[in-house]
C-alpha cells in the first residue's frame, strides 16, 4: 500500500487532473463569476518538466529564445546514482558579442518533499531582489544553473523557474549529466522522452484579470477552470502540439475592485498544493493543501478589500501542486 501511494503522489506532482465548471455544491449559494481577462504575449515560456522522473542522462529540452522569456523546470532523480547534475546551458548562436541577462530568478535545493520544492523557490523568486548581467563572445555556451553544489539524490527533485533577457539568438539546454561530466559530453546525449507532464514552448507569461466584486452576493471563480484555458504550444523536440495542464510558469495578475468590504479567501480545488499568493505591496499569504484524499477542503483567507478599494494579487501555480484554485469573495455585512 505505501508502494501504491508513493506512485500516486508522484505521478501526480504537476498533473492537472480537469474539474468541470459547473457549481460546486459547498458554494450552491454562491455566484459564480468569470473575470476579464487579456492574454499577455509578453514573451516566450519554456518549460521543462517531461520526463519528470527522469531515469537516465539525456536532453531535458532545448529551445531558442530572443528577447524576454521564463524558464522553467521541474524534475525527480530516478537514476540508480546519487551524483547526477541538472544544468541549464545557455548558448549564443551569433557571430557577435551579445548581452544576456537574468532579472529574476528562484530554486529549490535538492527535495523528497515535492509540494514544498516548489514553494520554496516561489519565496525564493518573490524574493530576488538582484539581476544578473553576463556577456556572451560569438558562439560561446555558458552554464546558466548547474545543481552540482547540492547532492541530487535519488527520488529527489529539483525545481527552479527565472526570468531572463537574451539580445539575441540564444539557445537553452535542460539536461542531466553525471557528476564529472564536462559540456564536451552535450553533444553526444539523446533527448529523454516525455512521461506524463508537460513539456513545451508557450508564448506567455502574464495573464490580466479584472473583477468588479458583486456588490450583495457573496462569489467565486477558478483560476483556469476549463479546459480550452491551458496554453497551447509545441514541443521543440518533437515537433508536436504542447498543453501546458495548469500553466505553470504564467504570473497571474488578479485585480479585484469592491463594492462592499470584502473578505478574499483562496481553495486549492485540484488536490494537494503549497504555495504563496502575494498581494501587489509584497504581502506574501501562505496557502497549503497537503492532504490528496480529504474531502473537504480548507480556506485560506488572504485579505479584507475596503468598499471602493482596488487591490490586485498575484499568482503562479508552484511546481509540484495541482490546479486549479478557487478564488472566493465574502461580503462582509
């Protein structure tokens, strides 16, 4: 039995398992509301969370980026070594001198805990304060992220997501290598094939809603409730059509306009989840569901809005929990 909920718990480490929009039967009172939205195609997001177990050395993925762009990964050391490597190399294509820059960024060691890997690189990101600049002479690959000061045990996963800027072609490598390995050996890996999670190219990285709050009923919404909601891109090692279940990576900018005092509560409704919802003065709230198989499930609130106050939050799925969540709005009479 402990055998069976181990596999459960890993499969289901970003894997969005769909929850139908129709009303939820502890929220039968509530309106249920769909907010404005715009689609930012504010840059390129390149994800790379398939294999999540990865089992052997090989590819992760690869991509070229121009401009601003979100990389982001997610993956469990199922070798039979404890001294593997993930890198992230980044490689300038042109013939000249380019510019390429690092504005955020946010890792979590080496983890069993999965739910709160990426929770901990979510405080980590929120938190950066710093940015990194770096100069790439023509053809040069550097090594952006290299995991090699932490031991990656086995079952171990690590998590990370940045924010960068590249003047030019440039392109991105995910992969694993062995301890001792040297860039030399890139060349001669094969690209790992997918499992279950996502894997892929997107062009976005922020989501804009707008909600004007009911003025007598108490309300809700879940963030990416339908299916046609995942983005969609492509997967540049196999050429094929990408969804990213649960948009990890996309920023979330909630703003909520009031019309009565309100109380704001969050619900993770996808099953287990850990992560932070930060309110746009730096206000991180904590919100964890670490149960699977529990039924009822916990609100978290995470502010009063005053009557004609406007507040926006931010949110991004965090590696390792599962979508979607509810956003609640009570009344307060």
């Amino acid at each position: 039995m402990k055998k069976i909920l181990i596999y459960i718990i890993i499969v289901s480490c970003m894997l969005y398992i769909p929850l139908s929009a129709a009303p939820l039967p502890e929220y039968k009172n509530y309106q249920y509301i769909k907010p404005s939205e715009i689609l930012g195609e504010d840059g390129t997001l390149i994800l790379s969370n398939s294999p999540e177990t990865v089992k052997e050395k090989g590819i992760l993925y690869c991509e070229q980026l121009l401009g601003k762009g979100r990389l982001v990964f997610h993956h469990v050391n199922a070798t039979h070594e404890n001294d593997q490597r993930l890198l992230i190399v980044v490689k300038n294509l042109t013939k000249s001198e380019q510019r390429f820059e690092v504005h955020q960024e946010g890792y979590s060691m080496p983890h069993y805990h999965y739910l709160e890997a990426g929770n901990r690189l979510l405080k980590d990101y929120y938190g950066c304060m710093t940015s990194k600049v770096y100069f790439l002479k023509p053809d040069e690959q550097m090594v952006l992220y290299d995991s090699a000061p932490y031991e990656w045990k086995q079952q171990m996963v690590l998590s990370g997501m940045l924010d960068v800027y590249a003047t030019n072609q440039v392109e991105i490598l995910f992969a694993v290598i062995g301890k001792n390995d040297t860039l030399d050996c890139l060349s001669e890996l094969k690209a790992l094939d997918i499992d279950l999670a996502p894997r892929g190219t997107f062009t976005s990285l922020t989501k804009y809603q707008y909600i004007i709050l009911p003025k007598k009923q108490n309300a809700y919404f879940l963030i990416e409730d339908e299916k046609t909601d995942w983005l969609k891109g492509v997967d540049r090692l196999t050429g094929k059509c990408a969804i990213n279940y649960g948009n990890y990576g996309v920023l979330y900018k909630v703003q909520l306009i009031a019309q009565e005092d309100t109380t704001v509560f969050v619900c993770p409704r996808g099953g287990i989840f850990q992560g932070i919802i930060r309110w746009e003065n730096g206000e991180m709230i904590q919100v964890a569901r670490k149960h699977f198989f529990k039924t009822i499930k916990e609100r978290i609130n995470i502010g009063v809005i005053k009557k004609n106050e406007v507040r926006t939050l931010e949110y991004i799925l965090p590696n390792g929990s599962a979508a979607p969540i509810l956003l609640g709005f009570d009344i307060n009479v």
